[in-house]
C-alpha cells in the first residue's frame, strides 16, 4: 500500500492512509472512512491561535521554539484500523492526573475541578446503565408486540400484545388464558373464523408475509444506514477493546439503526436472540457518552475501561443478571480491567438492571420473559445426566462452531456475499416456512425457553405438563409427584424432537447474516430442548422402574424425584457454553435467572465438562473464529505460544529485504522526511543519532510527523523543503541565512520497548499482550536492527499454526 506521491501528505489524506494493520473489511460492511461518530472531531483549524515553531531572533538566526510550548491538535490521536498505544495512553492519563492533583492544592476551584474530575467516571456509569436499561425496555416491548403480530391483533388496541390483550377480558379462563375475544387472529379478521383448513392456510400465509416484511426491513436498513449494525457485534468489540480502533462502529447511526433492526430481526422469527447485539448496543451507548467527558474523549485506554463496563451492563439487561454481567466483560470480552473498573461495572449493572426493573417489560415483574423458580432437590445420582448433558453441548457446540465459519467463508468466498438481502429473504422465508407447522418453532425462541424451563404445577395447561392423573395422598404446594406421561406430552417430545433438528441446523446459516443476531438465545433453545427430552425420558423411567438400583432408596412410589425443567435449564447452560467456552459467568448467569443456589454444582459440571469436550475437538469458541474469519488483529490471551523462535525469526526486515526505514535525530531535512513518507507505508519510525551507528534515540508515529510537517507549513513562514528537523534536546547553532529548522522531540516517543535479537519470541508475545504494544524495536549491542509489530506476531502465528499468515488483517 505504498503511496505514490506525497506533496506534503495532507491531513486529510491520512483517511485513507496506512497504518501497521493496514485495512480489514468488516463483516463485508462498506466501510465509511469519512465517519468519526465514536472518536472526537479533531480541530482542523491550525490557523488560529501562536505562532508555532520559530521566530527570528538576534542577527537573523531563527529562534526556535519546541512543539511542547503549544500542543499541535491531532498529535498523539490514531488513524482507523489502527492499534492504540496503551503505554502511551496510560502515561497521558498519569500525567493529566498528576497535573490535576498539582493545581488542586493552589485554589479552592481547582479542588472542586479535582473533585468533578474523580466523580466523573461514576456520573458516567450512571448514565450509561439509565440509557440502555431505558433501550433494552424499549426493545423487549417492541419485540415481543411485533412477534404477537404476526399471529394476529388486539381489538382494544392494536399496540396490545396477546398476552396484554387478554389481560383486560373478563371472559378469559385460566385454563384457556391465550384465548379471548378481544385478541383475533388473522384468519377471524379476513375469513371470519379460525376454524377449518382455509383458516390455517390463511394464517401460515399472514405468519410468512409478516416475517418476510420484518427482515427485508431489518437488512435494508443495516445495509442503507449503518453496515456495522449487523452480526453480535461482541467479535469486533472484543477486537476494540484490546485495542484496535473502528471508527463508526459504535456510533449513533449504528446504535439507533441496530436497535430498531434488532426489534425487527427477532420479530421476524428468525433463529436469532437479541442478547449479544444488546452488548454492542449498550457498548455504543458508552461510547457516545464518552464525548460528555475530557478525559475519556481523549483518552483510548481510559475509554475502553468504560466498553468494558458497557459491556456488562449489555448483559445485565439481557438476562436481568447484574453479576453474571460484570464477570461476563470481565472473562469474555475485556482486554484491560482494573480493580477500579470492575467496581464501575458492577455500578453500572445495578443501574440498568434497576431501570429495566422499572420498566417492567414483560409485566412479571421480572427482568427476563423465562425466570423460573424450582423447589425440587436433585440427587446426587442425576449428575449422571447432567454431565451427559454437558457432553451433547460439547459436541454441538464444536459442530455449529465448524458448520458455521465454514459457511460464513462460503458466504465471503463465493457470490453469495454479494445478496445479502436475498439471502436474507430466503433464510426467513425456509425458517416460516418450517416453523409455522410446529407450535414449539412457531413460537419466539424466548417464550420456547419459558416453556421448557417450566416446573409443572397443577394450573399448567401446557401440552408438556399434560400428565395422566393418578390419586396422591398428599399433594406438596410447591411441587406434584412424578406421574405417567399422557398422549399430549408423546406428542409434544415428537414436536420437541423435530424442533431441535430444525433448531440446530437452521441456526448455522443465520448466524452471520447482514442483520442483528445474537447466539445466546438460539443455543440456550437447542440445549433446552434438549435436556427437557432427556428430563421427562428419566421421569417416565424414575416412575415405571423406581425399583431399579438407581433409583432406589431416594425415588419412592408417590415422590417428585425428577424436574425435567431443571433438565432444560442444564442443557441450556452445557450448549451455550459449548459454543461460547464461557464458564464462571455461565453458570453465574444462568443461577440468576433461576434464583437457586442448590442447582449450582448441576450447573457447574454441566458447563465445565460442556468446554473440555468442546475444547478437545476445537481450541477456538464462536466469536474467537469469526474474529480469525475476518482477520481482526486480536491476540488471544489464552492461546500458548509454545514454538522455540526467537526475535530476530520474525522482525523486519528480514535478510533478503532492504534496510530498515529510519530518521536520524538532527541530519534530516524535511524533504527528505517527506519522501521517506511517501515511499513507504510504516505507521511509524525509529529515530537513530546516525545511519552509521544505528544507536537508537526513540520512535515517531507516522500521523504525528505528516500533522506536525503541515502544522508548521500552515503556521509559520519560511519552512520549506530545505528546512532541518531536530529531534535532539538542544538545537546546534543554524547558519545565518539558513531557513528555520523544526524541532520536533516533542512528539518522539523517548522510551519505546526493546528486546534483543535473541530474546524468546513466546516471552516477545506475553510482553504485546500484557503491555498492549503496537510495536517492539530489536537491537543488537545498542544498534538498532529491526522491528516487530503486532502484525508480524499474528502472522507469524498463523504460519506456525500452519494457517495462511496472509489472512490475518487483508480478508
């Protein structure tokens, strides 16, 4: 990506310029380089304000003042699809600090300053927990109305889902609580009744055309609007937060447009849960905050410590689970969490949790539509099952991992990526076409959760709780004795079985499409099925043969021994943590939402055995291969570098190429710099005292050198070509009639990171993950020899994991 000309590279022209991870595409998005929605507008204006640079002094010789004097606008700031300097910006905020502190002690306003500054972080908090619990409320109401439409309308007003409608009838029975006057269907309204062959027909096709309207809305308005609203977005998150920049992703226009895309993409049945795009939601909402705040507007690091916490608050209002959120950023998707920022996102949980509590969206007074409370105790014999459980999720989850990337590739390698809103189309109308048959499809993903999560009480109506009655002597308030299955739950394990094939498989090829989705619904259904299938299996056997050694001495004739919804809730848990590899967050969330802490250990042997299956067939969770797909430069942290190479294998140049690009400290002019700019396409460049010694002086970013060049040609008179740069502290004496030089160690990095030539590549990767580096310098006795930058250590990765190391960063 070399440039062809330079001309005194502009500031503009560094919208397309390079950077040492050059360009990615994102999921196929068209990518705006003209946005800055997520980084602050930088003041183009150099004309105002001091001189900058010099003045003449006595006798004609230019008098020079340092960079420092009057700070440059844009220095110190990134380019897209670069990696921030953490060191740098930690250092920033050290200094800011420290200066704050100094000016504190001088007057009371500079206290109070002081004060404001401290508080800042948790108003911030604060308003980030109010704004997406308030949108998380918005979105479970909008879906879940606009889900009902599809089946039909509410005649009190057409606003009212199912469930509200019929609240406000007085002729509705409990046994038949989804049926009263006020809610009709489709069919009653066109035909006139709900009854008969043509009714059905005229049902199936309302359910098709709703679905299809909601999608083709949904993908038109991600690929009209806002690219980047499509897919989870916790990938690419996950990629920003350890330090990559992506400007627009978590901008206004993707917020409001994944929103209402994301009401519209689970209204439309698709396979599909809106709890990971609520990550990237509530990681936008954070983000646009940001600008309230200096520190943060300005500060990479310190921004990404509020993601981080955005982040938990995304799952905090996704499954009502405050705790389970915060562990959640923390093992999931944070790349830096200080102490500090955990309790900032515990904060932040709290107060989205707390406001969509307000909210009260499903009208439970629950935060999550499948809550559930079980009051059955499990043996210790049924852990048999669970871990059985635990190894279907394993295996499904490194299946869908491997069908799913195997198609997204497909997508990306073939002509199908070029229609994303026929594929779209195709997918919603085939999933409709399916589901419809089957009321465990027909129904939204989260309401198919409820229902298998469900503990059969008496009251229940359900065709899964449709057991045969036998006469008990006692019958317990909370829980009823294990009885026979009736011909309506036959039916509904023949309904369920189907559900689950279609579930799994259908679930593959959404994943990925150009409109929101998220997989924590999809996989938690498969698993649910699942376990609710393997839970009345054993309850029919518990009750046929409590005689058998298994059962006997803890399974009598008359007793509640088996609660195939605890099944469901484990297989939940075992298939998502398949898919995703989480664990401690896992299990915490999944306690949340049942509010039992007995039902723990099921829990935790489910999920743990659920990621060593999953890990034994394949090392990478779900949103780990879709960032490999795209070629995000994301260094793991729990992969091992396990290969004996060492510096000097994988820093540029390498034998055959030519010399290293470097500036020396006082020998340059600006010409020469200019050119060095234009022929190359290095991020940055180290600065020797001379191309003789190759002793190392410190390093310059490539945007601050074009910013400073420009700045001192608008602001001063008499730079031109011939004019010297300085990046040494004192300036030797210039001749009289020489132009004014520029001094610019102001913007040198004056402790950039070393190794030698012979230090041990896996302790060169520990230092980039635990540090954050962009890049590493490799000497030698003193002299300078190369560099290693992040992309060198992802590709050489990726070679020595037999992958093609061109994938990483160009796909």
């Amino acid at each position: 990506m070399d440039n062809t000309g330079y001309c005194g590279e502009s500031f503009n022209s560094l919208q397309s310029g390079t950077s040492d991870e050059d360009m990615v595409e994102i999921t196929g998005a068209t990518l705006d380089f003209s946005s800055t929605d997520d980084v602050p507008p930088l003041d183009r204006d150099y004309g105002s304000g001091g001189s900058y640079g010099v003045g003449n002094g006595p006798n004609g010789v230019p008098k020079l003042m340092d960079l420092l004097d009057e700070p440059v606008p844009g220095v110190g700031t990134y380019e897209d699809f670069n990696t921030i300097d953490w060191v740098r910006e930690k250092s920033k905020d050290r200094d800011r600090h420290r200066e704050i502190a100094t000016k504190s002690k001088e007057s009371t306003l500079a206290l109070m300053k002081s004060i404001s500054d401290a508080f800042s972080g948790w108003l911030l908090m604060l308003l980030v927990g109010l704004m997406a619990g308030a949108l998380a409320g918005g979105i479970d109401i909008s879906a879940h109305w606009m889900t009902d439409l599809k089946e039909g309308v509410c005649l009190n007003g057409f606003w009212f889902n199912h469930e509200h409608c019929c609240w406000n009838s007085n002729e509705t029975t409990f046994q038949e609580r989804d049926k009263c006057p006020n809610w009709k269907s489709w069919a009653e309204l066109i035909v006139g009744t709900n009854d008969g062959p043509f009714a059905y027909i005229m049902n199936y096709l309302m359910y098709v055309c709703w679905a299809l309207l909601f999608s083709f809305l949904a993908v038109s308005l991600v690929r009209a609007f806002a690219p980047y609203a499509c897919g989870s977005g916790i990938p690419e998150i996950k990629t920003i937060l350890s330090g990559f920049i992506i400007r627009g992703y978590l901008g206004k226009w993707t917020l409001m447009i994944k929103t209402i895309t994301l009401v519209l993409a689970v209204s439309s049945g698709l396979s599909l849960g809106k709890e990971g795009p609520l990550v990237h939601v509530a990681c936008c909402c954070g983000n646009i905050l940001c600008h309230l705040f200096t520190k943060y507007r300005r500060n990479e690091a310190k921004r990404r410590e509020v993601l981080s916490a955005a982040a938990a608050v995304g799952v905090s209002v996704a499954f009502g689970a405050p705790i389970g959120g915060v562990l959640f950023s923390l093992e999931e998707v944070s790349y830096y969490f200080p102490l500090k920022t955990l309790w900032r996102s515990f904060f932040a949980a709290l107060v989205a949790a707390f406001t969509l509590r307000s909210i009260n969206p499903f009208g439970n007074s629950r935060l999550v539509l499948f809550y559930v409370e079980f009051h059955s105790p499990w043996h210790l014999l049924e852990l048999i099952p669970f871990i059985l459980l635990g190894i279907f999720g394993g295996i499904w989850g490194a299946f869908f991992i491997r069908a799913n990337i195997a198609w997204c590739r497909r997508r990306k390698t073939t002509r199908l990526g070029h229609y994303p809103v026929l594929e779209v189309l195709v997918v919603t109308a085939v999933t409709a076409l399916l589901a419809f048959p089957n009321s465990y499809t027909r129904m939204s993903t989260s309401e198919l959760i409820s229902e298998l999560f469900n503990d059969c009480g008496l009251l229940d109506s359900s065709q899964l709780c449709n057991y045969a009655n036998v006469s008990v002597t006692k019958i317990s308030s909370d829980a009823l004795p294990d009885r026979p299955a009736g011909p309506d739950v036959y039916t509904a394990m023949w309904q369920l079985s189907l559900a689950l094939v279609f579930k799994m498989l259908i679930t593959v090829v959404t994943f990925g499409m150009k409109v929101p989705s998220g997989l924590f619904i999809p996989s938690m259904a498969v698993g649910a099925i699942a376990g609710r299938l393997l839970g009345v299996g054993m309850e029919q056997l518990a009750y046929y043969h409590h005689d058998w050694v298994i059962f006997r001495g803890w399974c009598s004739p008359g007793a509640d021994c088996i609660t195939p919804g605890l099944y469901a809730m484990v297989g939940a848990a075992a298939c998502l943590g398949g898919v995703t590899r989480m664990t401690v967050s896992l299990v915490v969330i999944m306690f949340e939402l049942t509010g039992g802490l007995e039902y723990i250990v099921p829990l935790m042997a489910a999920t743990m055995t659920s990621k060593w299956v999953a890990d034994a067939l394949g090392r990478e969770g779900i949103y780990e291969a879709h960032i490999r797909l795209n070629g995000y430069p994301f260094l793991e942290s729990k992969e091992e570098f396990s290969h004996k190479t060492l510096a000097m294998d994988v820093m540029r140049p390498r034998r055959s190429d030519p010399p290293l690009s470097v500036i020396t400290q006082d020998g340059m002019s600006v010409e020469e710099v200019e050119s060095l700019i234009a022929e190359t396409s290095y991020s940055g460049f180290p600065v020797v005292v001379s191309h003789e010694s190759q002793r190392l002086v410190g390093f310059v970013q490539r945007r601050d050198l074009v910013i400073s060049i420009e700045n001192a040609r608008k602001r001063q008179e008499g730079v031109v070509s011939a004019s010297r740069i300085f990046f040494t502290e004192y300036t030797p004496p210039q001749p009289p009639n020489s132009p004014p030089p520029l001094k610019l160690r102001g913007i040198m990095d004056l402790s950039p990171f070393t190794v030698t030539d012979h230090t041990a590549m896996d302790i060169v990767v520990d230092i980039f993950r635990k540090l954050g580096l962009r890049q590493c310098l490799v000497t030698h006795n003193g002299r300078l020899l190369g560099i290693i930058t992040k992309k060198d250590i992802l590709k050489h990765m990726a070679q020595m994991a037999n992958r093609d190391p061109d994938s990483i960063l160009f796909n």
